[in-house]
C-alpha cells in the first residue's frame, strides 16, 4: 500500500483535494518513523563496549547548536536548552559509567558561565575539550596527544539534529536496561592490542 492510500484510508481524504493536509501528515509520519543514527551508534556502542568488558563509556558533547541554542553575543551569556537536551543530560550524568566531555570553541569565560548554569541544572561535565582518563601514557589503546578519546560525539556539526534527536535519546537513557558491569575495565590492560 503506497502513503496516498493510507493517507486516504485514515482521513477519509484524497491527497488532490488538499496536498498541504497530505504533505504535513506525510511529514508527521516521516518523523514517527524516523530513528536517529546517534541512537543506532550508542546501541553498538553499548554492545561492543559490553563484549570488551569496558565500564566506562566517553560522550563529547558540543555546546552551541547541539545542547543550547546558539548565543553569540559575547558579553551575555543565556543557556536557552534544545527540547529534551537538559533532561537527557541529567539521566546521563546521573550514571556513574557515562563520562561526559563538554566540547567546545567558547572563550574561557563563556565555558564557566556555561558550565556554571550546566552545574546548577544538575549537567556535570567530569571534562572541557580533554580525557586524560584514555592517553598513550597511561597504556590505554592508541596515540592521544593530538585528539581526546571519545566513544560518542553529538555534535550538530557531525549530523546531530537537536531540534529531534535530544528527544530520541532521552526515551533511549529512559527505558534502557544496560548497566555495565563495575568490575569492568579493560581500556587500561597494557596488552590490549598485542
């Protein structure tokens, strides 16, 4: 069956006598069925995480465009949150296993205020544009000097779309029953890659 015929069968409707009425429903029904490729990675993350036995899990996660919505303005500062951003991010920092890294290009005193007003709305960010957790000094699995380890990046500039995807994730962090094992750690075994 083709969505001019499921369109005509649920309102009765056919799709010549009003093509707006028909696209608009057509659009809601794009997004009722649209899952974001985010929740897909950190489904495989999870999966992959869980075989490696890692406890941890590192989430990048950019300011302007993807957590609040964009203020330039130099001298004042306001956090005006994307729907669904500050309570995914709340589930989120309430785990002990999900490391979350504020990645951003704000000048020093823009990222206290952020990261201040982030504080006070229970959003707690353990790093700024850095993981010293995973480095080639500690033993850990690759070469960090120039680039932080991270396992998810959302970032709009990297196909997040904050307007939609905030809301997948926080029924994911919602309803999900992964929780990984503490005794897991694998990320730091010297003989990782040998």
């Amino acid at each position: 069956m083709i969505a001019r015929d499921i369109y005509k069968k649920e309102t009765g409707k056919d799709v010549s006598v009003d093509r707006i009425a028909y696209y608009e429903w057509l659009k809601k029904m794009v997004e009722l069925r649209y899952e974001p490729g985010i929740t897909k990675w950190i489904q495989q993350m999870f999966t992959h995480a869980e075989q490696r036995q890692w406890y941890e899990t590192y989430w990048a996660i950019d300011v302007h465009g993807t957590i609040t919505i964009p203020d330039y303005r130099k001298v004042i500062k306001a956090v005006e949150y994307y729907p669904y951003a500050k309570e995914t991010l709340q589930l989120m920092s309430n785990r002990e296993d999900m490391i979350l890294i504020l990645t951003t290009s704000s000048y020093p005193e823009e990222v206290e205020i952020y990261n201040g007003q982030f504080i006070k709305d229970g959003i707690l960010f353990k790093y700024i544009n850095e993981n010293p957790e995973i480095s080639s000094d500690r033993g850990s699995f690759g070469y960090y000097i120039n680039k932080y380890y991270f396992n998810v990046l959302i970032e709009d500039k990297a196909g997040f779309n904050p307007d939609r995807d905030w809301k997948f994730l926080y029924e994911y962090f919602s309803t999900t029953k992964f929780r990984p094992n503490k005794e897991w750690n694998m990320k730091f075994k010297g003989s990782y890659h040998k």
